[in-house]
C-alpha cells in the first residue's frame, strides 16, 4: 500500500512541475508551440487550468488561474493521501 501512497504523491508533484513549465514558457517570447513537447505539456495541463481561468480572469494580463490550480491540487493531494493512509491501518 505505501508504493501506491508514493505513486500518487510523486504523480502529483510530477503535474504540480509540468504546470510551473508551462508557467515559465508563457513568459518565454520564442516558444514554439508546434514542438511535440510543448504541445504535449499544454495538451495535459490546458485540461485542468481552463476551468480555473474561468472562475478567476487575468488581471492586467497576468492569469492567476495557475496560482488557484496549485491550492486546489494540493488540497485534492492531501485528502487523498489521508484516504489512502486511513484504509492502510
């Protein structure tokens, strides 16, 4: 059971730093979204950041949805975690 603790704490960290990449290209001005990577890396996070983009608009063109994201993929990964640790016992 602690294998599967691991895996899905190490899965959502893994998401929590493919979302700061995308955080980071947007401020790069020469990405090329064409490239397999990045399109990959926007096709697996757009998923979960356009709801978020919705409740919560850019201000002065800076989008805080990313910000918004990382709390509530922490709470989600907190609860789930404990879930698993308290069926564990």
């Amino acid at each position: 059971m602690y294998w599967l603790i691991s895996l899905i704490d190490t899965a959502f960290t893994l998401y929590r730093w493919i979302i700061l990449v995308r955080i980071i290209m947007s401020w790069l001005p020469n990405v090329d979204y064409y490239n397999p990577l990045v399109r990959f890396i926007y096709d697996i996070t757009e998923p979960v950041l356009a709801p978020f983009r919705r409740l919560l608009p850019s201000v002065g063109g800076i989008d805080f949805s990313p910000i918004l994201v990382f709390l509530v993929l922490d709470f989600v990964r907190r609860i789930v975690l404990q879930l698993l640790i308290a069926l564990r016992m």
